[in-house]
C-alpha cells in the first residue's frame, strides 16, 4: 500500500543555507499569552532543520510515495544517511508527531496550500 507524505499548511521558508526553517506557535495559556504581550515577547518559535530533514522536507508535497522518497534520499545523502528506510521513516513519523505532515493513500490528496511562507 503507498502511503504519501505531504506537509501541513505551517510557515516556513528556506535560509540562504538552502536549508528550510519552519515557524511554529508556542500554544500559551491564556495567562501565558498575555505575560508575553505585556513582556513583548514572541508567541512563536523559529526551527531551522538540518540538511537532510530539509531535503526530505521539500520532498514531502504528496506527490511521491515513502518509498520513491527512501530512494531519492538515498541518492541524494549514500552513506551519510544509512541506514536511509529507518532514518527516513523516523523523521517522516518525527514530522507527523510534530503536526507538520500529513499521510494519505492518495497521491495528491489534499486541499491546503503546503508552498512556502510568502515574506
């Protein structure tokens, strides 16, 4: 059975590094939120990835199978990324966990905008 990994509609943008950088919510408590108000602080948090997890990042917009994308970064990464199935099933469940990716068994089974963060 294929399953297809797509990502979710969150911000995100791609560094000069060439490496992608996704913005998430804190989620504060009400008191939390407005402590941060009054402190001027920001209720979000800036996570640049690693080259690897960029990489399988951009490949993850529901158009290509785990297993097309096993291949791809197999090529891509050879032995940096071995052993490549368990690395890349664990980030992909890592992004899923995280509520960053979504799975489906259709390819191209979704209706949210999953391109970068216009800026």
């Amino acid at each position: 059975m294929d399953i297809f990994p797509v990502r979710c509609q969150v911000e995100w943008t791609t560094l000069e590094s060439g490496c992608i950088e996704v913005t998430l919510d804190k989620n504060l408590t009400k008191i939390e939120a407005k402590v941060a108000r009054i402190l001027g602080t920001p209720t979000f948090v800036r996570r640049p990835m690693d080259r690897m997890n960029s990489a399988l990042w951009v490949l993850m917009d529901g158009t290509r199978n785990v297993r097309s994308i096993i291949e791809e970064m197999d090529a891509q990464f050879n032995e940096a990324i071995s052993p490549v199935e368990e690395r890349v099933s664990n980030s992909i469940a890592q992004f899923v966990e995280l509520g960053l990716v979504s799975l489906t068994r259709t390819k191209n089974d979704f209706d949210w905008d999953i391109g970068p963060s216009v800026v």
